[in-house]
C-alpha cells in the first residue's frame, strides 16, 4: 500500500508541474511577441552612412540598417519601419526585464529601444515634431 501512495503523489506531482508547465507556455505565446517590429519616429543619421537612428515619441531609440529600403532619402522624417529583430531572443529578455522592474515600482522608462533591419518605410511626415 505505502508503495502505491508514493506512485500516486508522484503522478500527482508530474500532473501538476505539466500543468504549470503549459500554463506558463500559454502565458508567454500570449505576449505575441514577435521577432518583427513595426515602430514610428524621427529618423536620423548614424555613426556612418549605413546606420540611421529612430527616436520614438515615448523615447524609445533604434538603430536602423537596411539593405533594401534607402534610409538616407528620409533622415529628419517622421516615418514608420518595419523589420526583423537583430538579436530578438535577447531583445526580448531585455524588454520582459524593464517590464518587470516597472511593475514592481524601480523603473518608469519603458520605451522599446533595439537594433531593426527595416524591410519597409512609410514616410507620415517631412519633418519632427519634438
């Protein structure tokens, strides 16, 4: 008898910890994130000609490279990128690391900063606001 107590308190505990296990797996694909991030700023020009900087209203800043779209023809624009995550697995430890020390009162800033190959541009406007 005891041994069949000991199998039944570990089915439960596998039970359970499966249980937590996906319920965490549910949590995390509900976040949607994903590796692509379509943001909107002023755009200016970077370190060299290949390298353009976005600086979103709420103060986030990205770097930009594309091999496709010609950043250059919209530096002082405000315009909207699309593209691909340089690094998204750390991009995205480092997002849930400010989120979790705002939620806990340490830090206010939470604007998304990265590093983005844009795909894609549309100009809003043909100058900053600020």
């Amino acid at each position: 008898m005891k041994g069949l107590s000991k199998w039944l308190l570990c089915l439960a505990l596998v039970v359970m910890a499966t249980s937590w296990m996906l319920a965490q797996s549910d949590t995390d694909s509900s976040k949607g994130k994903s590796d692509t991030r379509t943001v909107t700023g002023c755009l200016s020009a970077g370190d060299n000609n290949k390298e353009f900087k976005l600086t979103t209203n709420d103060g986030g800043t990205w770097d930009l490279t594309s091999d496709n779209v010609s950043l250059v023809e919209h530096v002082g624009h405000t315009v909207t990128v699309t593209g691909m995550l340089e690094h998204p697995t750390a991009h995205n430890l480092k997002e849930d690391a400010k989120g979790a020390a705002a939620d806990a009162h340490m830090k206010k800033d939470t604007a998304e900063s990265g590093d983005l190959k844009v795909s894609d541009l549309q100009m809003v406007s043909q100058s900053c606001e600020k």
